[in-house]
C-alpha cells in the first residue's frame, strides 16, 4: 500500500510514525496539488494535517473523485478558543476542524474524538513527542510549583490583559506563602512584563525540554494546553488557568478562575490530594491509549468509507486562498510582466519582436 503524507517526514516521525512492511511512504504530498488524477491515483491513501493549507482541502477533493481514502491528524489536543479565535484562522476565513473534509480524524483524546464522531470516523491517538516516556518520572521531595503557559496563549490585547493579571496574582499568592516556584514562559511580551511586576531575577525555566523539566517540580499550573496532559501522565497536581468563557474539553484536577478561588484549596493542590488526584486520573484516561501515529494510520486505511459531504463554502475559500497567496506562483503572469518590462528597452524590442515572429 501507498500512502502519501502532505507534510514533511519530520512532522510525522516526530508524531510517532514508523516504517511497516509492505506500506511505502511518501511525504511533502502537499506539492503535487496540481498534478494528474494518474499520478495522483498510484497512492491508495492521503494523509494531511494543516488545516488551513489550501493545498490539503484540493487534494483532498481530488482523492475523494478518485475513490481515495482520506486522513486529517491532529497533533495536539482540541481548543474550542484556538479554533474560534485564533488569528492565524481568522485570517483565512477558516475555524479549524469546522467542518471535517477529510474521511478520518486522528485526534487527541477520547472526549474529542466523541465530540467530532458526526463529522468522520474517528480514532484517538497519543502522538509521541507529547508523552515519550513508558512511565512517570519520580517526584522531587521538594513542593515547587512551575507555572507555565503554551507557546500561543492569548489572541488579542484583551486576552493578554486578563492573563497577565491572573498570572500576576497566582505568583503573588505563591510567594507571599513562601512557596518555591519558577516560571517556564517563551512570550517575550509576557515575560517582559512578569519581570516589571516581579523583578529581572525571577526564575523562568526554559533551558530543557518539558518532561526533562518537570522533574524537578511537584505541580504545574499552565493555560488549556498538551501540556496539561503530560503533566498529570506524570502524576504532577495539575492545574488550568481560566481566562476566557469558552467551553474545554480538556480538564485536569484543579481550576483557577481567580487567585482568591485557588488561594482556598492552595494546600491540597500542593500536598497533591489523594481524592483530587483520583478525579484528575479519570480526566487524563480520556488521553492515555495505547495506539500510537502507526496503529491508527493503519486501522485507518481498513476501516469503511464514512460519506462525507464535502462544504462547498470551505472549498471554495480554500481556492480563493490559494489563488491569494503570495506563495503561489503564477508563471504566466511572470513571463508578461518580464516581457513587458522589457520591452521598454528600445535594443531589446526590437530583438523581441524578430523572436517572436520566428517562434509565433
């Protein structure tokens, strides 16, 4: 079998994908948009994973004229707010995963994928750059608190305002109770002004990966993030900022609407309670499964055709966003502006014309 990857092998070895006999794999499919139906229908599978490329949603289309089995993969779990309010997906006119073109969605988590089960088939997976050990990693003595954010944690001005503040007021609470915490945050525009409020001293760990990180911490506090779910697999008391009014999926075993709300059950959160720690078990089982990038691509390519009504406004926009891209390249226009551009050149017009009379 033949499957062709839209992105780069990077992004899929990264995601957990491995060699198997008898499957050959191609990948950077995303260039071969505009090739023929022939050359496109020596593959028995596409797999695609960027939402918003336009290249996906026409290859797509393309594979579903030639009875070609379709798959949209997820590497991270779902966010009602990045899908919605993201820039990123504003800018093209598109809200992520809204609708599912594709035959089959690979997603993060049990609620998502019950969540999106009307729209494709789909499967829960744990892509292995998220979680890439077997087993938690042991728990320092030490209570110490990391309090981190995801690399996108806001979407505007507004946003920021009330996340600062919240951020603000849980590291004044942590140490106004002598409580040993750092921060892990990449926002230059956030961290610029943590150090303002805190001091140019303050602790931010960022110089390791985050599992290699979270060793040296007892509990993490962060925004709606994968991160959350690598915190509670390794068994860290884990907590989600909450900053805006959109509906998650994702849930762990603390919440922070406000300093003074946390400030309540401080103790237990840092003592890790057993009772609390059950609940938070029961959130993460809804992530952890044993199937990997490999096994679901796989299962994948058997299962039965799920009729997916293509949305003609999303392939239409897709179409007026590739047409509208500065990547894209249209020749045609080139050679006339460069010949036209020439032609100003009184020597080289006339050695234009001659050569277009000889070849015309």
């Amino acid at each position: 079998m033949k499957i062709l990857f839209s992105e780069g092998e990077w992004y899929y070895r990264d995601l957990g994908l491995n060699d198997v006999d008898r499957y050959a794999f191609s990948f950077d499919g995303m260039r071969y948009y505009n090739k023929s139906d022939r050359f496109l229908y020596q593959y028995d599978l596409f797999v695609c994973s960027y939402y918003t490329m336009p290249h996906n949603v026409i290859l797509t289309r393309r594979f579903h004229a030639l009875g070609v089995k379709t798959i949209l993969c997820s590497d991270g779990i779902f966010d009602f707010a990045n899908s919605f309010k993201n820039p990123m997906h504003l800018k093209y006119g598109l809200t992520s995963f809204h609708p599912i073109l594709q035959d089959v969605f690979l997603c993060v988590g049990k609620n998502e994928a019950n969540y999106f089960n009307d729209k494709a088939i789909t499967m829960d997976f744990m892509p292995k750059r998220l979680i890439s050990r077997k087993v938690p990693c042991p728990i320092p003595e030490d209570k110490r608190v990391l309090l981190t954010t995801a690399n996108t944690a806001y979407f505007n001005n507004q946003e920021y305002d009330v996340l600062l503040g919240l951020i603000i007021d849980i590291g004044t609470l942590l140490i106004e109770g002598s409580i040993d915490f750092s921060f892990r945050i990449f926002d230059k525009k956030l961290l610029a002004s943590l150090n303002k409020e805190f001091g140019l001293d303050i602790s931010n760990d960022i110089d390791e990966g985050f599992e290699d990180t979270l060793q040296r911490y007892s509990s993490v506090i962060t925004t709606p993030s994968s991160i959350a779910v690598v915190s509670m697999f390794h068994r860290r008391s884990t907590a989600l900022l909450i900053y805006r009014d959109w509906p998650m999926l994702l849930q762990t075993g603390w919440m922070v609407p406000s300093a003074k709300i946390f400030g309540i059950h401080l103790s237990d959160f840092l003592m890790r309670s057993e009772s609390r720690m059950e609940v938070q078990d029961k959130f993460l089982d809804g992530y952890l499964t044993k199937n990997g990038m490999t096994e679901r691509v796989l299962e994948a390519a058997q299962v039965e055709f799920k009729s997916v009504k293509e949305r003609e406004s999303l392939i239409i926009k897709s179409y007026e966003n590739m047409l509208l891209s500065k990547f894209n390249f249209n020749f045609e226009f080139f050679i006339r502006k460069l010949y036209k551009r020439l032609r100003s050149f009184k020597i080289l017009s006339s050695i234009l014309n001659r050569i277009k009379k000889s070849v015309f």
